[in-house]
C-alpha cells in the first residue's frame, strides 16, 4: 500500500508564513473593546505586547520590577532576550503605563512578582498557548481572520507603522533586538509589501 496517498499535509488548508500585522484601526477597534469590558489583566497586556514589540516568550516572562521603579511604571526598559541573549529596549506610553497601573492595583501586584501571572496554580505565568487564544479571540470579536493573525502580529505591528511612516530600517532593527538588518527586511516582509504596494497602484 502507497502510503503516500493518505499523506495529508500539516498546513493543508492552513495559512502559514508571515502573521500580519495590526492596522491602527484594528488596534483601536479591540483597545475600545477590552476597555468598555473592563478587562484591566488584557488591556494591559494588549497595549504592553504593541508597544514592547517582544516576542511571546518575552513579553510574558516580564516581572514587575522589569517596568517598576518603586511604585512608578517606567516609560523605557530594557530586557534580555530570551532567543539571542541580546539586551532590547523599548517605550511604555502613557496609554500603557495607565493599563498597567490599573491592573496592578487590582491584582495587588509588585517586585519580583510575574506581570502576567497565570491563574493556574501549576503554571508561573501566562502560557504562550493561553497567550495565542486570547489574541486569537482579539482578533476574531473585530472580525479578523484568526487565521492570518497570531501573537507575532503584536510584535509586528508597532514596527511596520513605524517603518511605514519613517521608512527607517535601522531603527525598526534596534526596536526589535535584530543583529542583522537582513533578518528586519524579513521579518517585515518589506521587499514583498513595496512590491504589491506598486502592482496595486499601477493599472496595466
């Protein structure tokens, strides 16, 4: 028997690559929602994950005295990354720095405490996996596909607004802890976005 034939691909029907990042609208569209819930835990983790551009694993191993001086929410931090062991730095707006504070008022959290502490007894913190479904549902309650999204796209999205409007790939590199400028025009996808970005404003 071919067993070929019974073959079924991982990623039929799935779509791969690159997530897509968040438009401003979408960024608001599910910032409005998380606030009029009153979600303190996912407004804050919504608005640190746009503005940190870190990725998962480093986004939820963040503890409070990551984002603390004392009892005050620090607008710049600096964390290692987990994957190069290379220091990051990245802004808290004031936005977020407001998210933040609310929900470590409502949690009574502090110091060496996780940012994001997990509501499983057994678990430390948020879990990437628990991380991916609320991000999935983010996206799916602004009708977004859930498919072409996933928490790579909050890490994405700061910095392909920012290339968009400055068109500055060193800077977007130092945002997101890239050792090679290569591994940035990759990562954006840059060459493909200009590409369709002049096929869509040429008519043959």
């Amino acid at each position: 028997m071919d067993m070929s034939e019974n073959f079924v691909p991982w990623n039929k029907g799935k779509i791969v690559g690159r997530k897509a990042p968040l438009r401003l609208r979408d960024i608001w569209a599910i910032r409005v929602r998380l606030q009029l819930r009153g979600s303190c835990r996912e407004l804050a983790l919504f608005n640190l994950a746009i503005d940190s551009k870190l990725r998962a694993c480093d986004l939820l191993s963040l503890r409070v005295q990551d984002i603390c001086h004392g009892q005050t929410i620090a607008a710049r931090a600096t964390v290692l990354q987990r994957k190069t062991g290379r220091p990051v730095c990245f802004e808290i707006t004031s936005l977020t720095r407001d998210a933040i504070a609310a929900w470590l008022a409502a949690q009574r959290i502090g110091g060496n405490t996780f940012l994001f502490p997990s509501r499983i007894r057994q678990v430390a913190h948020l879990s990437t996996r628990q991380y991916s479904r609320i991000v999935h549902r983010w996206v799916s309650e602004v009708g977004l596909d859930g498919s072409a999204y996933g928490t790579h796209s909050l890490r994405r999205t700061k910095a392909a607004l920012i290339y968009r409007r400055t068109k500055n790939l060193r800077a977007v590199q130092l945002l997101l802890g890239h050792t090679k400028l290569e591994s940035t025009v990759r990562y954006l996808g840059i060459e493909v976005d200009d590409a369709l970005e002049l096929a869509e404003q040429t008519e043959a």
